[in-house]
C-alpha cells in the first residue's frame, strides 16, 4: 500500500465520524454520502451530524451565511429569511432589496419588493451612494 493511504477499518471509520461530530457538512459531502447510503437526498441534506448518527434539523433553526444573510429551515429546506417574510416561493424572480443595505436586517419595514433583477440593478443606479 502507498504511503499516506489508510485502510477504510472500521477503528478508521469510528475515528472519523468522531472528529465530525458537532460539524455542519458541505453540500458536496452530504450529496457523496445520500449517494453511498442510497437514502432520501433530502433527510440527509438537513440533517447534522451528532454522537446518535444523523439529527434532522429542526424548523425555524435559523443561521447566518458567508455573505451576511440569515437563512431559515423551511419545510422547503434551507431559505433566506428576507424572502420568506416577503412571502416569495423558491424559484419566484422577483428581489428583494434591503434599504439599509444590511442584509442581516430582516424587518419588514427594511425591505423592499422588485419584479425583476433588471429593476433592482436600475433602482441602485439611480439611488447610489456617491
């Protein structure tokens, strides 16, 4: 065997899901494992893994993304929260704008309904901040 290669044990396997215990997944990783275990892509993409194996996410668990927005589980999956207040169904074009330009500031006051991605870009070229 090459070195740095491991033997998939089972002691290997244990020491593994040990260090991932507690750690939210990629979307890549839990799509390799729904695909290994052959079971429902959804049940596993909205679960976490614990010490009892994989816990289903529950609804209303809300957390923050890299860019700054807060998603929510729906029974959709996960959603942006902006959208959700606004009412939009997954897969309507409309936008949805923050006035105050903070993207964690869901309030409904603080956000703003556009039709199309095209108004949106033309609402921030008029509306710029120079």
């Amino acid at each position: 065997m090459p070195s740095g290669v491991y033997k998939r044990t089972n002691e290997y396997r244990a020491k593994l899901r040990a260090a991932k215990i507690g750690k939210r997944l990629s979307a890549k990783h839990r799509a390799n494992i729904s695909k290994s275990l052959k079971g429902n892509p959804k049940v596993i993409a909205s679960a976490k893994l614990t010490r009892n194996g994989f816990q289903p996410i529950p609804l209303g668990q809300k957390h923050m993304t890299g860019m700054g927005y807060v998603e929510v589980k729906t029974s959709n999956g996960w959603e942006y929260e902006h959208r959700v207040i606004m009412g939009l169904k997954p897969g309507d074009q409309r936008v949805v704008h923050h006035i105050d330009g903070n993207q964690g500031n869901n309030n409904r006051e603080n956000l703003q309904l556009f039709n199309s991605n095209t108004e949106h870009i033309r609402y921030h070229r008029t509306h710029s901040k120079d």
